[in-house]
C-alpha cells in the first residue's frame, strides 16, 4: 500500500536561514545559532540577538550565513534557536 493513502500525514519541509554569530559584549561571549528573516544578511554584519530566553538583547557579529536550508538537514533542532532581533544601524 502507498503510504500517502493510509491516512498518515507528511510533514511540510520547512526552510530557514540559519546564521552563526559572535557575540560582542563585555560581560558574555561565545558563538551561537540564530534564525533569520532578513533579506541581504551578509557576514560581518552587526545584528541584535536575543539571551537568556529572551531576557537580554545583544549585540552580535555575523560569522556566517547558511540560507535556505532545510530544517531536516540541520543539527540544531530549529524550536531551540532564537531570532535575529534586527541588524544594528
């Protein structure tokens, strides 16, 4: 039998940008993983991010930017990352 006639349910593919950053702050630092929505993010780019759940906004450096990909193919379960606040002016 065809799986997609037994009444089960695909999952939509959903795709994000994934972006790594630095922090850069005086008090906490290290490197994580964001979701983004903006369109033209380029490494270098200053961004704010949320910290602590949200609690802290932070300023952080774009290290790198993986558009489009799938959250299946991503290690990172994607409920668990932030997003990206807005770049810095």
């Amino acid at each position: 039998m065809i799986h997609s006639l037994s009444g089960g349910i695909m999952k939509d593919k959903k795709v994000f940008d994934y972006v790594k950053v630095e922090l850069q702050d005086d008090y906490y630092s290290g490197t994580f993983w964001y979701i983004s929505n903006i369109k033209g993010l380029k490494e270098g780019d200053l961004v704010f991010v949320p910290f602590k759940n949200g609690d802290l906004s932070l300023k952080a450096k774009v290290l790198r930017v993986d558009k489009n990909v799938k959250e299946e193919n991503f290690p990172i379960k994607t409920k668990k990352l932030g997003q990206i606040i807005s770049k810095t002016k």
